[in-house]
C-alpha cells in the first residue's frame, strides 16, 4: 500500500505555496501527494454549524444536490488542480487528485482518517471575524478534529 500526504488546497492563491511546500515534505518522507479540494454543498441554504470550540461558520450555499451548475464547477476546479500540479513540474500521473462535495470540513477530515494518509498539509487562510485567530476556520477545524499530523502552510 502506498502512502500519502494528504495536501488540501482551494482555489486562492495560497495553493500554490501550499502545493510548493508539500512536494517538498512528500519527497523527504517518500509520501505520493493526494491533492484535494472541496466543493462546499449542502441541503440547507444557511449552513451554520459550530466547531469544538464554538466557532460560528455560515456558508452561504446553493442547493446541495447536484445539478449542471454543481458539475461545471467540480469540472473546473479539477482542471485548476491539474493546472496546479503542472506548474509545478510534474506530471497528473504523479499525483492523486480528487475534487469532493459535501462540508469542506467534515470531508477534509473525512479525508485525512483514510489508512493510507500519513499527514496532512494545508494553508492558514486569514483571520476570522469572530475568533481574531490567524488560522482560517476550516484549517483550525481540521487541526483538532483530524488524528494525523496537520502542518499549515502560511
């Protein structure tokens, strides 16, 4: 069984930081790269869900069933992953790319419980309205929720 650095990004520009470092860390610690991204859906247009220390998110969202506009917006942020991993050198073989839809959150954690994951990398997205932390509240809910190794990338 191979194993992975499971590398989460979305579509700003710190991916390409983040991308850059985990090629890095995957190469010392001969990992293969799962490049993930999340497409944010739910059935409730207001998703407000409250992490373990009481964080307040709303995600405004659509409808979560998929539907044409679901599948054009899966379809290009695989192309910007493969856009990604390309500028970067390398080749799409060499790197697992897979686009999810559900709770960013819950599925990045999802992701990273999976046997072959070794750590996990992502990138620290600002500072909250309501925490005044510096890490982004879907990267400080991965931190506690995730039992593997999350190292952020700023």
């Amino acid at each position: 069984m191979e194993n992975y650095l499971l590398v989460a990004v979305d579509t700003s520009q710190t991916a390409t930081d983040v991308l850059a470092y985990a090629i890095k860390l995957a190469k010392l610690d001969q990992l293969r790269i799962r490049l993930i991204s999340v497409v944010h859906s739910t059935s409730n247009p207001y998703n407000i869900s409250v992490t373990a220390n009481d964080i307040i998110t709303r995600n405004v969202t659509m409808n979560g069933e998929i539907n044409e506009s679901n599948h054009s917006l899966i379809d290009n942020t695989k192309r910007y992953l493969t856009q990604l991993v390309t500028e970067q050198g390398l080749a799409e073989t060499d790197v697992d790319i897979q686009v999810l839809q559900g709770n960013t959150k819950q599925q990045l954690v999802q992701s990273a419980s999976e046997a072959d994951v070794q750590q996990v990398v992502m990138g620290a997205l600002g500072t909250h309205s309501l925490t005044g932390n510096l890490l982004g509240s879907v990267t400080d809910y991965v931190i506690r929720q995730s039992s593997k190794t999350v190292t952020v990338v700023k």
